[in-house]
C-alpha cells in the first residue's frame, strides 16, 4: 500500500462517512480519528517507512472497511446503534493501532530517510495476531453480509456460475489462496494450473497458451484486474489482483468444494487439512508440522508458498511427497523485491544442497518445481534428474545459484525451463538438445566456448522450442557464423536476446551475423551494444514481426536504410535509449501498423514520453 495514495483515500471516506452519519456523537467520533489521521500526515511518518505495505497494510485495510461499513449501512441499510458503535470502537483501534506501529519503525531507523526493503523484509514485525484478531471482529460485525446483498456481488455470483467449463472455475477459484490486496505475476498461475491439470494443450494450442486464454476471459469477465500504472492501456498482462470482496467469494466456494482448507482461527487465510483436503499451503506462523507428530502428507497434491519468506523444509518431508504434483515454493508476487531465503545449515554451510535432496524417485507424479527467488540455493542436486514427469522447472532469479547437474538430457518430459537472471551461472548443462518436448527456454546463456557445451545450433533440434532467451557478457564467445543459426530454429516465435560488456570481436559478429527464423513474432533487445542500426534489424528480415521492444544499450536510431520498407510490427517499446536522436513523429511513418507504443526519448536527462 502506497501511503501517498492511501492517506488521502482514508480521508475522503472520512468525509463522505460524516456526510451521511446523522448521530452528533458518531460525527464526533469520526472526527477525532480525522484529526489523529492528519497528525500523522502532517508528521510526515508514513513516507518515512518505504515498505509500508509490509506492516501496516492490514490495519489501513481494517480502517477502509469500517468506513466502508459506515457508508454502505447509511446508503443501503439502517445501520442499528450497537453496530455503530462497534464499527466505530473498530475504527478508533485501527487508528490508534496504526500510529502505534509507526512511530517504533521510524525509530529503529539508523539513519533519516526511507527503510531499505531488504531491512523491512527481515525485520520479522509480527503482525499476525493484530490480523487475525481485525479478521475475526470484522466477521462479527456482519460487513460481509452487507456486501453480499448487494446487486453488483449477486451479478459477481451468477457471473462464476455461469463460466462455461470446470476448468474455468477450478483456475479461478485457485485465487482463494492469496491473501486481500496481493498482486499475482501472471506466468506462475499459469504453470500451476499445468501442474494440477486445470489446463492441458489441444490440438491447436499449449498448455501455456490456454492458460493466457483463462487469464483473458476472467479479465473480460470482470473477474481479476490487471495491475500495473499502465494496465488501462496496457495490451499485454503481466500481474493481476482480485477485489477484496470477491476473494470472500471464492474463499467460501474453495472451502465448500475441498479445494482448500482456511484456518478456523485465521478467517480467509489459507492453511492444511490433509484429512480433507490434498492442498496443502505454506502460511507464516501456520506451517506444516515436518516430524512424525505431523499430518499425513503421502496423499498430497500440491504444496503452495503463500508467504513463507524462511523455508526450513527437511528433505525427510519432501521424501514423504510420493502423489505430489505441483511444488510451488518460489515466489509468485509481483513485487522482484519480495524475500524468501533457505533456512537450512546444509545450504550454509555449503556441505551437499540441503532440502533439495530430498527430491527424488519417489516423486514421480511432480510436473511443476518452482524455486523462484529464493536465496542461498547454491546448486541443484543430480537426484533432480529422477523426476521423471517433471515439465517445468522455474529457476528464475536463484541470484546465488552457481552449478546445474552436468547434463540435464534426462528430463525427457520438459516443457519449460527458465534460468534467467540467475546471474552466477557460469555454464550450461549438456543434454539441452536432447529435450525435445521443450517449448520455453530461457536464460541460455553463451559463455566461453568450452562452458557452452550446448551451441545455438544444436538448439535447431528441439522442434517444439516456441520461446527463447539468450544472454552474451564479457566471457561470451561464439564460433564465426553460429548467430546466423538461429534462423533454424523453425518453430521460435519469441526471441530476447540480453548483453552485458562483450569483446569488440563479439560485438562485430552482433552487427553482421544475425538471422531469424521466419515466423519469428515478437523480438526483445536488451542492452544492444552498437550505436548504429545493424543490418539485421530491417523490416524485410523481420517480415511478420508484431512486438519489438529496445530497452538499454547504445542504439540511437531505427534508420534501417531500406528504401520503402515498413514494419507491421502493432506493439513497439523503446525504453532507457540515451544516445537516442531521432523524433519520435519521424520515426512513427516506418510503423504505419502500431496499436501501442511506449515509447521514452533520454535527451540530456529530460526524458519524453509517448504512450498509446
């Protein structure tokens, strides 16, 4: 939550709250928490604590719904005395409570200014009892019967009844799980469904891409939201969130069909029932009991990190995990900055790879491995390779991951595998050739030649491949003429090629070498080292490209030197480009097709925007 934007939000509902209130005493009432609200403001204390959402969210959230309470009851119901004075006791504790939890953050600052996220995120603030109590109160009040009962939840209602198919209604309701106010990145949904068997490929689509269908109609639906500050505009989904209302929805529904288990004390948060339920979710201050006193786990399904940021996980658990198929213990929010870390000596210590080897032949039903995100993941273990159904592994931003098993060919069932951004990687496995089922790749990194046992071309082998990403830095070598091989890789229709500082002899090889295959849809450049346009970068080369995003590097123009050529590219990007010199009206007339554009000129650190 954004204390900038959620002040003056507060104050507002205080003043429509006052507006229709007619007990002189309320008004009152409403009008002391105005005041110790505006002496926060003008304290400035909540801009001071950066990461505000992390420990005062609940609270503000808890306010927000007593006023709301407050209006709906005086617009829609009579609101009866002792309700009133309930809501507004609430009201007055949530206040009270949020100036109470602010002052001791700004204290334990070290220095003036914001806290750090890293800081916020490890200062462990518990804040669970003050949710569950808020949870439990609210509850009490009646607030969700009154929400219910109104005319744009009932359509809410008729609009899940009436989706067209069980696995329409099985994705949706796998939003249940995420706590009010989250904001979900779109791919990780997407592979849990593939995981669980919400979705599958047909014919004429992936797995994948039924899932970004899902995503479209719930959308369409009014279902989730898009987020982002462009989402109105937006063509393209990254991060979604369901209203707070509607998640009471599919909590209840989620529970009626066993399809999770809420905690009984902790109202709407997810827990483990394994005697009901065979998905189980990871919840701080609520995790599963590991040892023999524990819930029987063999008959589980899947096992969800909703927001566990130290995972103490025994690989003898994971042993247990015989029917598992989907292990989603990386992050799945939206926010790069959210923290889960290995809280595991073995891993520390760097004597073997700790939990991880637990995961064996015993878990031969998992599809679905997620470790994205997580810190002190230094290497996978070979036992890895005995997970015979596995299709995707999402290794994305393992920042300290250093070593993959040498050679990975047996994972014959994988559709995707994403390294990217997992920046200690020094080389890739062998066998990459070998998985023919693969459809994502990404992260493949060009190092030297002898740590790229796995070259371009032998990529041209995996017929099925559709999405690729490829980063060259400074060790990065490539054999005269091995660029041009990706023009065999027939099926790819997304490319993005990422550089950091290369050689001079790489950097001549860039600008004359490159081809792409002909069905080549969307293409995505990040830090492009040469100034001028290369001779690769034309429409007649990229005849039926519809994306092209330039973000970073040295490029100062797109005059491709082509004489009537013009792309029919819809969506273009041009981010972070400070040599850039060419108007962007100018540039407009080579993209007669553009349905979007985001586009930043940097001239002399004044940066012009254009966006459609």
């Amino acid at each position: 939550m954004d204390s900038k934007k959620s002040m003056p939000k507060l104050l507002d509902l205080l003043k429509r709250a006052k507006a229709v209130v007619k007990d002189p005493e309320a008004v009152g009432h409403l009008g002391l928490v105005e005041e110790k609200l505006l002496q926060m403001e003008n304290k400035e204390l909540l801009p001071k604590v950066k990461l505000f959402d992390q420990t005062l969210s609940k609270q503000f959230s808890a306010l927000e719904r007593g006023l709301g309470k407050i209006i709906l009851g005086a617009e829609i119901t009579s609101m009866s005395e002792k309700d009133m004075k309930n809501t507004l006791d609430l009201i007055k504790e949530s206040v009270d409570q949020i100036f109470k939890d602010t002052i001791p953050l700004v204290e334990r600052m070290t220095a003036p200014g914001p806290i750090s996220e890293p800081q916020v995120h490890r200062s462990k603030v518990d804040q669970s009892g003050l949710d569950q109590k808020m949870s439990q109160e609210w509850s009490q009040l009646g607030l969700q019967d009154i929400i219910y009962e109104t005319p744009a939840m009932a359509k809410t209602r008729r609009t899940y009844e009436d989706l067209e198919s069980m696995d329409l209604k099985l994705c949706f309701l796998s939003f249940s799980i995420f706590p009010d106010g989250s904001l979900m990145k779109k791919r990780p949904l997407i592979y849990w469904w593939i995981g669980e068997g919400f979705i599958t490929s047909t014919q004429q689509k992936t797995a994948e891409e039924v899932g970004e269908d899902i995503f479209e109609k719930l959308m369409r639906k009014g279902l989730i939201n898009q987020t982002g500050s462009k989402a109105s505009s937006c063509p393209f989904v990254k991060s979604c969130a369901v209203n707070p209302w509607i998640r009471r929805m599919l909590v209840s529904l989620a529970s009626k069909a066993r399809l999770f288990h809420f905690d009984s004390e902790w109202r709407r948060m997810p827990s483990y029932d394994t005697l009901t339920c065979r998905r189980a979710c990871l919840v701080y201050k609520n995790q599963i009991r590991q040892g023999d006193d524990g819930p029987k786990v063999d008959d589980l399904l899947t096992v969800f990190n909703v927001n566990v940021q130290y995972l103490g996980l025994k690989r003898e658990w994971l042993n247990k995990l015989k029917k598992v198929a989907v292990l989603q213990l990386g992050r799945w929010q939206d926010s790069a900055t959210h923290h889960i870390e290995v809280d595991d000596e073995d891993f520390v210590n760097q004597e073997d790879v700790g939990f991880l080897k637990g995961l064996g032949t015993q878990n031969k039903h998992l599809k679905y491995l997620s470790l994205r995100g997580i810190s002190r993941i230094t290497q996978l273990p070979s036992s890895i390779l005995n997970l015979i159904s596995l299709e995707i592994l999402d290794l994305r931003a393992c920042h300290n991951l250093e070593t993959m098993p040498s050679d990975i060919s047996a994972l014959r069932k994988l559709t995707h595998l994403d390294m990217s951004e997992c920046y200690l990687l020094e080389r890739m496995p062998k066998g990459l050739d070998k998985l023919s089922s693969l459809q994502v790749l990404k992260g493949f990194l060009l190092g030297s030649l002898k740590n790229t046992p796995c070259k371009l071309g032998d990529l041209a082998k995996l017929k099925n491949l559709k999405r690729l990403s490829i980063h060259m830095g400074n060790d990065s070598e490539v054999q005269k003429g091995e660029l041009n091989k990706l023009k065999d890789i027939s099926s790819l229709c997304r490319l993005k090629i990422s550089w950091g500082l290369v050689s001079s002899v790489l950097e001549d090889q860039i600008a004359d070498e490159f081809s792409f295959p002909p069905n080549l849809e969307k293409l995505d450049l990040q830090g492009i080292p040469l100034g001028h346009v290369p001779n690769w970068l034309n429409p007649r080369q990229l005849g039926n490209l519809k994306k092209l995003y330039i973000r970073g590097g040295k490029l100062s123009s797109l005059d491709h030197g082509v004489t009537g050529a013009v792309w029919k590219v819809e969506i273009l990007r041009l981010k972070y480009l400070k040599n850039w010199d060419k108007d962007w009206q100018e540039l407009k007339g080579s993209f007669p097709h553009l349905q979007h554009w985001d586009v930043e000129e940097a001239h002399c650190c004044e940066i012009k925007k254009d966006v459609r």
